[in-house]
C-alpha cells in the first residue's frame, strides 16, 4: 500500500479535519482547562504522541514546534498554577516530554513513521470494512427483494396415529 494513497482518501481526511478542528477550538484553552485536557481519562494513551499533546500537525517545522510548546509551558507552569500545583506540574512534564521527543530528530522521525503507519492502517481497514459489507450484501441476496413468507397463524403438527 502505498502513502500516496493513504494520503489521498477521503474518509481520512474527513475524520482527520474533523480532529484538526476539535484541536484548534481546544488550542484557545485556559491553563486550568489545558491541565484538564493532558490529565483527562485516557490521558496515558493519548499523551504517547506528542503532536497531540502539543496540538501541531504533524508535517509543522521545529520552529513551529518551540513555538506552541513555549505558549503550552508558560501556560501549564506550575509556578503559574498555584491553585493547583501538583496537577500542573504532572502537566508540565507531559508538555516537556512532548517537546524532547519532537526536538530530536530521531524521535520525530519515529513519531512521524508511526503517524504515517497509523494512516495506512485506517484506509487499510476501512477497504477491509467495505469487503465485508459487499459480501454481507451478496449473501442477503445482493440486495434483491426477497417475497416475504406470510405467516398465517400457528398451525400445530398433524397428529400421527397411535401404534402399540
């Protein structure tokens, strides 16, 4: 399979929009509900990659990258969460993290080789999907009408003499 058409499908690009733009509205969150966000349920697997935790696209410059991450750490600075210190610093590390990760080269290019498998993945079992559903369709029938048996009722079973 290859990454020009993982690129290139439209079901992918729907949902991946659809991620892009609930990104951007949460990029424009106050501290304490940037906290909440990398601390959420399920936070553990959604902090592993770091473009999510630095909400960037995965194609953006290093540049780009110390950008959002000076803007994200200035915000969930526990020095700048007194309130709730400890959550914040867990918060701080995570950011942290994320930049480390994404500051190598090395690890960014491992970041965007499994980006890359993540999408190929998805068109892959998406394709697999519609092979199901065209053989679940031939085996109703390939989507012909059937005549519905009317049911009149219960009949019982004829009784069958008695032999001794």
């Amino acid at each position: 399979m290859s990454s020009s058409s993982a690129m290139n499908d439209p079901s992918f690009d729907e949902f991946y929009t659809e991620v892009k733009e609930i990104e951007k509205r949460d990029s424009v969150l106050t501290p304490k509900q940037q906290i909440d966000r990398l601390l959420r349920p399920g936070s553990t697997y959604f902090n592993l990659n770091p473009f999510e935790v630095l909400q960037l696209e995965p194609e953006c410059t290093l540049e780009e990258i110390k950008k959002k991450y000076r803007r994200l750490s200035i915000l969930v600075h526990p020095d700048k969460n007194m309130e709730d210190l400890e959550r914040a610093q867990q918060a701080f590390e995570i950011v942290n993290r994320a930049f480390k990760t994404l500051e190598n080269d090395d690890t960014r290019k491992k970041c965007l080789d499994i980006y890359q498998e993540a999408k190929e993945r998805t068109e892959h079992m998406e394709s697999r999907q519609n092979r199901v559903d065209s053989w679940k369709t031939f085996q109703s029938g390939g989507g012909k009408e059937k005549k519905k048996k009317k049911i009149m009722g219960f009949k019982p079973p004829k009784p069958k003499p008695e032999s001794r």
